[in-house]
C-alpha cells in the first residue's frame, strides 16, 4: 500500500481529484446560492466576498455552479468506466483467453466501435436519443468499452502462456480459478489505470459535448457549458472561464496523473 | 612479451538501493600481446563486471573504489567519452552472451558490420571489402546472400559470427569475449569458439574469454584466471589447473563439471550457493562458508596471495613449505 | 501478400460493419422526417407523398440495401436541410477538415518528436518530471480549451490570426494557412502529447537493449546511436499509435470547427444533428468511420514495410 503513496504521479493526481472531488460532495448538502438563481445585478462581476468565484453573464453564482457541474461530470464519470468496464472487461477476457475464433468475432465487434471516433459516438447517440444523462451515459460507455476490452485482452493473451498459468492447468486448476486467482491480479493495475484515464477521457468528451450545446442542457450546469457561455467574456471578465478551466484541468489531470503513477508502480 | 591489458589491484562497488557493496575485491590480471586468457567463475563473481570495466561499460550506479586498469599502458579509468569513442573497436572490443538480440533489427548485417570501421573513419567501399575478408575468415560461405541479411534471418551461431567480425572489424589490440557461447548449441558452441580463437590469432589479436566454463576455456586458452565472490582465487597455466587445482573452489568447481570421463557417476555439487552481493562479508576467505576443508583461521583471516611457478592462489591451506612464496 | 490480403478482407468487413452499425443506428431515429420538412402542420397526404418519395416505406433491409448501393456509387441522397446532393455538400466541406487534420497531425509530428526525444534524453529527475508533466497537462486539456485561449491570445490581444472564418488553398496559401494554424495548433497540443509520451518510454526501452550494447563497444558517438539506431526503432511502435491519433484528430476537428467558425465535417455535422438532417447525417458518420478504417489500414501497411522483421516473413 505504502509504495503507491510513495509515487509522485498518484499522490498528486489524488490531491488534484479530492479537490475536485471534495467540492462537489460538499455541494451536495451546501450551496452558497441557486445554481440557477439569476441576478442581473450582479452580471459579470468579479470573486468577492460574497461571490468567491465571482458570477456568470446572468448573475448566476460560479461556485455553485461548479459545485453542481462537477457533480455531474463526476458521476458520469463513475457510472460510465463502470459500465464500460462490467461489459468491456469479460469481452476482453474471454477473447484473450479463449482465443481463435471467438477473438477473432469479439474483436471484430470492437475494432467496428472503434472507428467511429468517440466524439461521433456520442453525437449519434444525441442525435437518436435526444441530448440527456442517459445519452452520454451510453455514449461514453461505448467509448470506454473497447479500451477495457483491449487491456483485458492484451493482459490474458500475454500470461495464458506463462508459466504459473500452465503449472496451474497441470495441477488441474478450474478455468474460473485461474482467471479469478491467477491472471486477473497480475492485470489488476492494467485495469486501474485504464479506468483512470478512462474517466479522464469521459469528463474531457462530456465538456466537450456540453460545449457545442449537445451534451447536459441549460439550466443545469456543467464544464462545457460554462466555457461556451464564458468564451465570449473571456477579455472582460477573464474570472468567468478561468475556474471551471482549471477545475476542469485538475479533474482531468488529476485521473491521468493517477493512470500514470500506476504504471510508474507497476514498473 | 608486451602487456595489452594489466589490471592491478581494482576494486569495484555496485550501489545497491543506496548502499554501496563490493563486487570486485583488489584483482590483478595482465594479458600478454596476442595470449588467449580466460576468467572463469560462477554467475555473480564479478567477471563480467571486470570484463565491462575494461570496456568502459559498467553500469550507472557502480563505482570504482581503487586501482588502475591499463590498456596498452594507459589508464582507462580516467578515460572520458572521446577517449573511449577512440578506444573501442580499436584497441579493445567486446562480445557478449546474447546473440539473438545483440544486432539492430532494422539495419542488413553486412552494413552494420561496416559501421564499425566506417565511424572511426574509413570510407564505405573499403569497409566493405574488409567486412567481407572477415566474414570470409570466420567461416560464412554464401558471403554476399548473407551480406544483405537482416539479423532475424540468421540463426544464433551466426549471428555470433557476425558480431565477431564486428568486432574485429578495426583490428583492436584486445578482444573480450563474455560468455559468447553460452547460448549456442552445443555444436555450434565449438565451432564458434575455434573461429573466435583462429581469426584473434591470426590479427594478433589477444583474446580474454569470460566463462563459467574452465573445460570449454581449455581448449582455447592459455592461462585462466578463477574468480570467486570478486577475488581471484586462483591463476595459472589452463592445462596444469586442470590436471591439479590448488584451490579447493576450483577443485569444486572442476568435479562438479559433467563430462564423458564421470559418466555414471553422482555428480557432485558444490555444498551452498553463492552468496547474494548484499550478504557477503568481507572477513575471511569468501570461499569458507562453502569449503569442505575449512579451518579455523579461514573464517576470520584472508588468505595471503601466494606464489608456486606459474600458479599463483589464496587458500590458507597452501603452506610455504610446499613451496608457496608469498607475493 | 497473403497477409496484406487477409487484412484488406478483414477491413472491407468492418466498413460493411460500419455501415450496418451506422444505419441502424439512425432508423431507430424518433421522429418523422416528412413532418420535419413539411412542418407540423401538413396536410396527411403529402406526408404520405413524400414518404414514398423519400422511400420511408421499405422494410429495414430492403432500404439499407438502397442506401448502401447508391452510398457505393457516391449518391448518398438529397440533404433534407439544404435541398442539395448530399455528397456535394460533403465534398465541399472535405477540403477544410483534410487541411486542418493533416495539418494537425503534422504540427503534432513535429512537436511530438523533438520533445519526446528531450523527455527520454532527461537524466535529472526535475527536468525530466517537468517535462513530463507539462505533456501529462497538454494530454489533460480540452482542445476546445485550447482553442478558446489560443483565439484570445493570438487573434484579439495579437492580432496576428483571423479568429474565424476558412480561406481555401486556392485562393491565396498565407490566408489559408493564417485560418487553420490555430485550429490545428489547438489539434497539435493533445495529439502531440500523446506522441511525447509513447516515444519517450520507447526510446528508454530501445535503450536499454542489447544492440545499443554491442554499438557503444564499437566506439559509436552517443548522439549518433541516438539518431541512427535507437531512433527508428523506436518509432516503430509509436506508429502503431497513428491510427488512434487520427481518430482523435478527426474527432477533435467536430469540436474544433464549432469553435473557430471553420466550413468543414464537423460543423456540418453538428448542425445535421440540429437540424435532424438525416441523409446527410448518416452520410457523415459512414463517411467518417470509413476515413478512421481506411487510415488504420494504411498504417497498417506502412507499419508493416517498416519493420523488415514482418515484412520478409
């Protein structure tokens, strides 16, 4: 436990997402304002005392609508690796373990998702469905999928050979034993890093969408959102973009700091 | 006769998570002009980390701790990068135990093997005429097929051969061939070692061969020196060691040897393994804990360097009135 | 042969598989198109004109067979939105998303290289951890991020770059090149990243091979065994990466053409969506999917006549 502590990478990384983290759990029991209360008094106006963020073209509290925001992408976030890896992660094992032809079909099925470069997924999604959570939640999945896949699949294609597997084959270990106890730890790391940058990748696509206004709707907040309303202001008043910029960053970097130190540890 | 290499008194220290330890403990070794000499031991002893020494390739985290090593009378520890950019390929070159991964992949064999002439000068067209004299002399016979090879299309045993010839490229003083037939068949084994004996003499060119090996050293070299846990325990004539060791590691280390004449019979073992480098001890004989004639005295003192004609050994049971001066 | 054969099988199927992906995806569209030309108010017969017309009334096979064989000859049907050929439509908007993603890709080359190769050369742990950092930091920001702080910078505060707007190459190579170096640098930053990296850890692997070994006992230059060895067997593997690159390019490019106002794909993508164009949108997809498929094909190759370990099998 100690060495990963130990690692530049992943302590940082974690420091960067429990800011983030932190922010939009503490939104949960406490705003400073409605999210969507808006206040043209108070247009634009610059990080006070009353406003530690400052507020947006329509008077709306930052902070608290980042607090709300971040909470979505987070969630998100969780919801989508988790999915892409409950249905990526027995794809990928079973292709890499069994091999032939059910590797050949299973990544056939994979390397088809994968040419629809992610953003286009989630696009055809919206445009079926209509631009909701639910949307980008099946998006993204199918954006985290083949990557899980892929690992999963590289992870038992390498070690169904090796020798501790075989040994255990010769001392007549069931099948589900040596993929539960013997070759899923030594990916174990392999998987949490892509979960990691996997996340990294879900919030990025989600600003992403917010952005061209594809994504979570008005009112309720989110990064790309707030960047798309921000970017006209960005010379008046620079406070508007600046925060959900960087909180988005530190969210973003911080999981790919932790992929990072992962490997660094594994190394 | 004229000294190539002569190392005197050299130790070395590896860092090992911080802490320094001893890997070559005060050796002294010389190579005459043209000898083939070979050093032999077990994995960990240090040889290859003397043989890299004399190279300039020991790794990052070691540290020289005393002596000098000269090469044709120059100190190469003082060496910067330019020195060995001059030195390498010219006056010493070195081979290694892995054939199969030594060559780059992207590059024919013939072209690499002029690379060794053509970076310290000669022009393309006449490092390829030497490149295929040499290949001629260690035994290729389709020269210009393999000429235009790549290494994954050749097997180990030739591969070797043609890191031979790149190695011998620029007629260096000194080869220093480690380990190089440790991966090869057993018949391949041979034919390597007598093309790398037949072509070094030919060129004048002195050979120190690295084995764990003292049978196989046998065949090609004069003297060997035998290493243990960083000292040299014992050295002399190849042939005189064989028939009578000195030094009860390498009377060990030669009965533990399969060969034809002990077939049949248990093979013994050497009793212990060698020890790691971060639990050795520097009181004492490094070989007592292992050795079945130890006494006493070998725990707590080193053994003295002693001297009898052409052998030269450490063991506290070679006495002076059997003829062993100390030196 | 045979397996360049194989493969260029093996692609056809999962073009074929894109296809099929991309119209179902499409056919579970809500909504009718009629009603979305006509308006909400049409009268029941035209609509039902128009079905027929737009031949809404197949069964799914029959129409994906239709829209497949015309989308093979290049007719892709008339965009609902404009009126117009949809493959007229794409075809003008090809040009900008092609400058803007080769160009992409180049600047992410020649940024990536240089400094992957500064990242691996980095003894001292500060340089290198920051260096690796800033990379982690350009992997880590949204090109639309990017995009946003490179207008601000470059076209307001220094007005060196048009904020907007798309001069084609035919009319004038500087203005061209002033509308799409932004977008692309924008591009560049993540794609470049993801370069510095993957060389980088190839390059300290290269390094540590045997072959270095036997090149440095021959007395080679370090700079040289750089460049001339472990270089190019270190970008062997990061070519290998070039068919994810693109597909992050292409995909960047959808955001990025929204951002600085650019004709391209992607903007005529995102507006297809708006406007539930849906021929032109399906074309789009397909069209996009097929370029991403194409590429990693071609990569495929020349990976495959880099690397003589594969080739001469």
């Amino acid at each position: 436990m100690s060495v990963y502590f130990k690692n530049k990478s992943f302590v940082l990384g974690l420091i960067f997402i429990s800011l983030v983290f932190s922010l939009s759990f503490v939104g949960l029991f406490y705003l400073p304002y409605d999210p969507n209360q808006i206040d043209i008094a108070a247009k634009l106006q610059g990080v006070s005392r009353s406003h530690l963020l400052g507020c947006d073209n329509l008077g709306r509290d930052i902070l608290s609508r980042l607090m709300v925001g971040s909470r979505i992408s987070i969630s998100l976030g969780f919801l989508s690796v988790a999915l892409s890896f409950l249905i990526g992660t027995p794809l990928g094992a079973i292709a890499g373990y069994k091999g032939g032809k059910s590797d050949e079909v299973l990544m056939k099925f994979i390397d088809t998702l994968m040419s629809f470069p992610g953003i286009l997924l989630a696009l055809m999604l919206v445009a079926v469905l209509g631009p909701s959570f639910t949307s980008m939640l099946i998006a993204l999945t199918l954006m985290g999928l083949p990557r899980f896949a892929r690992v999963v699949r590289g992870g038992f294609l390498s070690n169904r050979n090796k020798t501790y597997v075989l040994s255990s084959k010769a001392r007549g270990a069931s099948t589900s034993r040596i993929i539960w106890n013997h070759i899923l730890p030594h990916i174990s790391i392999d998987i949490l890093n892509t979960a990691s940058i996997t996340f990294a990748t879900s919030v990025m696509s989600e600003a992403g969408l917010s952005y061209l206004g594809l994504g979570i709707q008005p009112p309720n907040p989110s990064f790309g959102q707030m960047l798309s309303g921000a970017q006209s202001y960005i010379l008046i008043a620079p406070h508007y973009i600046v925060s959900p910029a960087l909180l988005l960053i530190l969210l973003v970097l911080g999981f790919n700091l932790i992929g990072d130190g992962l490997r660094e540890i594994q190394q | 006769m004229k000294k190539v290499l002569e190392i005197k008194n050299y130790s070395l220290a590896l860092n090992v998570n911080g802490l320094l330890k001893q890997a070559v403990n005060n050796i002294d070794l010389y190579v005459e002009e043209g000898e083939a000499v070979a050093l032999v031991g077990e994995s960990g002893c240090g040889k290859s980390l003397t043989a890299l020494s004399i190279a300039g390739l020991t790794p990052k985290k070691s540290q020289v701790l005393s002596g000098e090593i000269l090469l044709n009378q120059e100190n190469v520890l003082s060496y910067h990068d330019q020195d060995w950019r001059r030195v390498r390929g010219n006056e010493v070159s070195m081979i290694f135990q892995e054939p199969m991964t030594a060559l780059d992949p992207l590059y024919k064999v013939g072209l690499q093997i002029e690379e060794a002439s053509t970076i310290h000068g000669l022009s393309r067209k006449k490092a390829r005429v030497r490149a295929q004299q040499l290949m001629e002399k260690v035994g290729f016979n389709d020269i210009d097929k393999v000429y235009k090879m790549y290494p994954h299309q050749l097997s180990g045993g030739m591969r070797q051969r043609i890191l031979i010839c790149i190695a011998l490229m620029e007629s260096p003083t000194m080869l220093i061939a480690d380990e190089p037939t440790t991966a090869l068949d057993a018949m391949v084994q041979r034919q390597v070692l007598y093309t790398m004996k037949d072509v070094s003499s030919s060129m004048n060119t002195s050979l120190l061969f690295i084995s764990h090996d003292l049978d196989l050293v046998s065949q090609v070299c004069r003297r060997v020196y035998v290493m243990y846990q960083g000292k040299i325990v014992e050295s002399g004539l190849c042939h005189d060691i064989l028939v009578e060791p000195s030094h009860p590691y390498t009377r060990d280390l030669l009965s533990s040897m399969p060969s034809i004449h002990k077939r049949g019979k248990e093979l013994p073992a050497i009793k212990g393994s060698v020890p790691s480098l971060e639990s050795r001890k520097n009181k004492g004989c490094p070989f007592a804990p292992r050795c079945k004639q130890a006494m006493p005295i070998c725990l707590e003192i080193n053994p003295p360097n002693t001297q009898k004609g052409t052998r030269k050994a450490s063991c506290h049971l070679l006495k002076e009135e059997n003829g062993w001066i100390p030196c | 042969m045979l397996y360049l054969s194989r493969k260029l099988l093996s692609t056809l199927i999962t073009i074929i598989l894109a296809a099929v992906v991309t119209f179902l995806v499409f056919q579970i569209l809500p909504g009718d198109p009629a009603l979305v030309i006509l308006g909400p108010n049409a009268d029941p017969a035209q609509i039902a004109n128009l079905h027929q017309s737009m031949n809404l009334d197949g069964s799914a096979v029959s129409r994906f067979l239709t829209w497949v064989s015309a989308a093979a000859k290049g007719d892709f049907g008339t965009s609902y939105r404009y009126g117009t050929s949809v493959t007229g439509l794409i075809n003008n908007a090809f040009g900008v998303t092609l400058s803007l993603g080769l160009l992409g890709l180049l600047l992410s080359v020649i940024i990536g290289i240089p400094f992957g190769v500064l990242l691996a050369k980095q003894k001292s742990k500060g340089k290198g951890m920051v260096l690796s950092f800033f990379s982690q930091l350009g992997l880590s920001a949204p090109n639309f991020l990017v995009g946003i702080l490179l207008i601000s910078l470059f076209t307001v505060q220094i007005p060196l770059f048009p904020s907007m707007g798309y001069i084609p190459f035919s009319s004038s190579i500087s203005a061209w090149f002033a509308s799409i170096f932004l977008p692309a640098l924008s591009l560049a930053v993540g794609s470049s990243a993801v370069i510095v990296r993957y060389l980088s850890t190839s390059i300290i692997e290269q390094n540590e091979m045997d072959y270095v070994r036997t090149i440095r006992a021959t007395g080679e230059k370090e700079s040289l065994i750089l460049y001339k060895h472990v270089l190019r067997n270190s970008l062997i593997p990061v070519i290998t990466i070039f068919g994810m690159l693109l597909s992050e390019v292409l995909g960047g490019s959808i955001i990025i053409e929204n951002v600085f106002s650019l004709p391209g794909i992607g903007k005529l993508l995102t507006s297809s969506i708006t406007s539930r164009d849906l021929p032109l949108l399906q074309a789009l997809v397909l069209y996009l999917s097929i370029i991403v498929i194409v590429c990693n094909f071609l990569v495929d190759v020349v990976y495959q006549l880099l690397d003589p370990r594969i080739r001469l099998e």
